[in-house]
C-alpha cells in the first residue's frame, strides 16, 4: 500500500463527483478540503475492498488452516504459553 505522502506528490486530475449539497455546504463551512476527504474516503474504500478480495481469494487456505489448528493445535507455542 502507498504512503499518504505518495498519494499526494501524485499527479493529479480534475473528476466529477455527486456529494449531497448539505454534506458539501457543512464541509466547506468547517473549512474542510472536499477533494482532500473525497480522496481520503476512496483511498479507504480501495483498501477496504483489497481487504475483502484477499479474504474471498484465500478463503479455501484459511478454512484448511483453521481446520488443520483445530484439529492439531498450533504449530509452534510459545514459551510463555500455559502447557
């Protein structure tokens, strides 16, 4: 994942986005940068969908695992761990 500073030094382009009048009016009354949020908001969505398309991706090794530790137990305990 890319740095917030990466994401800012980044070249950037004008885009056409449909905000609700009363969020944008309170934003701009709070001195709140629109694009900045905006930017903030889909760089979030972004990770939050990598997020779920990793788990859909690695749903068969995660209940494999699940069910192997389960079964076996962990495969290493650490020593401060209750034997």
């Amino acid at each position: 994942m890319h740095s917030l500073r990466e994401h800012q030094s980044s070249k950037r382009r004008p885009v056409n986005l449909t905000i609700r009048d009363d969020v944008l009016a309170e934003a701009k009354s709070l001195n709140v940068n629109a694009s900045q949020a905006a930017e903030v908001g889909i760089l979030e969505a972004i990770k939050k969908a990598r997020e779920q398309e990793w788990l859909r991706n690695n749903q068969k090794a995660l209940r494999a695992h699940n069910t192997r530790a389960e079964k076996d137990g962990p495969l290493l305990t650490p020593d401060w761990a209750d034997h």
